[in-house]
C-alpha cells in the first residue's frame, strides 16, 4: 500500500478528527514554505501573516474579519503544532462516542471565535497590555480545550489509559490543562492562555447546556450542513403523502417502555466506560453510542 492509500484510508476511518489534523498540517507545511520564500526574497513577513492572523485591535479585526477562523489552522512552530494535534486527535475520538462530528466542530470553531473574542476583549480592557504594541494570536488551542473540556464535562469519571501514568480520570485531565494555563497567565504568552481558558469555557458551557436540553450551537451546526451540502438550502418542497399502517397492538405504554430501556442501555455503557475505560466496551457497544450520537 503506497503512502496515498495509506493518507486516504487514514482520513476515511477517523473522519473530521482526522480532516482537521490534516487541514492543520497541510496549513503548517504552506506557512513553513511561505516563510522560507519571504526569508530569501527578504519579503516582510507581515506583509501577509498579518492578514491570516488574529489582531488584538478591535479597528485591524473588522478589515479582517476572517482572522477570527483562519488564526486556529496557524501554529507558532513543530511543537505548538504537535502537541494540538495529539490532544485534538485523542480528546476527538472520546467526543464522537457521545456527539456527531457535525458538532465536534461546532465546538472546535464556535471553541475558536470565543478564545479570540476573550483575547482582544483582554488586550483592550486590562491595563497590563498597554504597553504592548504588537501581538497577535495564532492557534488551535482554543478550539482543541473546547472539545477536551467538553467531553470531559459529559464523561468525566471516564477511565482514559495513559503511558507511564495507567488509568486516569478525564476530569483530571481536564482539569490539569486549566490549572496549567491560570498558572501561566503572569509568566508568558498571556493573551494565549486567556484565549485557551475561553475555548475551554465554551466547552463546558456547550455540555452543560445540552445537558440541558438545549443546543447553543445549533444554528452553527446547521451552517455546517449548508455549506457540506454545497451551499443548498433545505428543500421547501413537501414529501409526498405517505400511508402508514400503524401497529395498534403497540400502546403509548409499549413506546415509552422502549425509550426507558435505550437510556437505562446508554447509562450501562457509559458507567462502564467510567469503571473501565472506553476500550473494556465491545464492538457492538461502541457502535451503538456512536450511533446515538449521530442522532443527536
């Protein structure tokens, strides 16, 4: 099997985590290029990073209103990528085991705009940043802390193996990522930690909202099916008439009775995640909360 085949099958398999791990390279390797060029040409590199990046200036943002998407595919260097990626490839796979991947990235982007809009409130509110003149933010930290925070408010007594540390809590996890950047915040890169600590906020806030019963992100979730759909809106047209024989055996009782025995399955599935880790679960299992996400 060539590297192609091996790419495709990649992405086919592990579905919108994987896109967006690949957007995000393939973004990191055009940048690397770009920066190469400017770098023998000796063209400024904020001639044109600076249309792609977030600003903390409320005046530069309204002339780019695109920076508040595009700054979450850009990274710093390797590392800054590296360490996005494993996050967001393994906090993507816990998600899609209670959400669809229509709103892992609603939390993702929707993660995004509130990081950025916490940043330049920041900068522009707190008398710590006065003096600084140039910065801007780049990332897909926000974003990535909304999916991690928000599957650990679903799941958290969720059992998540770790190299070295075995079985730990994703709550715990959850919580370490937040602690490290409150405890950062007066050392380096603050408006990055404050943007990360947004993104983490919209996850919890979107959990617990569904939780809840209702969904802040639909009306994003439904500009994701608008533009997969081709930019088509949904067809006004009405079906046609369909007769439907209608099993009069089956009573109200009957149905609620089949609702109650499809949560009490779910609750078994997920209080077994929680004593033993997503991997004790069988094929069928896993296949089962995938789908129920998917209806969601």
């Amino acid at each position: 099997m060539h590297w192609q085949d091996k790419l495709r099958y990649w992405l086919t398999t592990n579905g919108v985590v994987a896109k967006l791990i690949a957007v995000n390279v393939l973004v990191f390797i055009l940048i690397y290029l770009l920066k190469t060029l400017s770098f023998f040409m000796q063209w400024p590199e904020d001639s044109w990073l600076s249309w792609l990046v977030f600003p903390k200036e409320i005046s530069v943002y309204l002339s780019r209103p695109w920076t508040i998407i595009s700054y979450a595919f850009l990274h710093a260097d390797f590392w800054h990528l590296l360490s996005n990626m494993i996050i967001l490839y393994f906090s993507g796979q816990l998600f899609l085991t209670f959400y669809s991947e229509k709103r892992l990235l609603s939390y993702y982007f929707l993660g995004a705009i509130l990081g950025a809009l916490v940043y330049m409130l920041s900068f522009n509110f707190f008398p710590v940043f006065a003096s600084i003149e140039k910065s801007y933010l780049l990332g897909a930290s926000a974003g990535v802390m909304a999916i991690l925070i928000g599957v650990a408010t679903q799941a958290p007594n969720m059992q998540v193996r770790l190299f070295l540390l075995g079985n730990i809590k994703l709550w715990h996890i959850a919580v370490f990522f937040v602690a490290l950047d409150i405890l950062q915040l007066s050392m380096s890169n603050t408006g990055g930690r404050l943007a990360h600590l947004g993104g983490a906020f919209l996850g919890f806030l979107y959990t617990k909202q569904l939780q809840q019963g209702r969904n802040i992100g639909a009306w994003f979730e439904q500009l994701v099916t608008f533009i997969s759909s081709g930019f088509k809106f949904p067809s006004s047209k009405k079906a046609p008439f369909k007769k439907v024989y209608k099993n009069k055996a089956k009573t109200k009782k009957e149905v609620y009775e089949t609702a109650a025995q499809k949560q009490a399955r779910i609750d078994h599935i997920l209080d077994k995640i929680s004593k033993s880790g997503y991997d004790s679960l069988s094929k069928e299992e896993k296949d089962y909360l995938f789908d129920k996400g998917e209806n969601k």
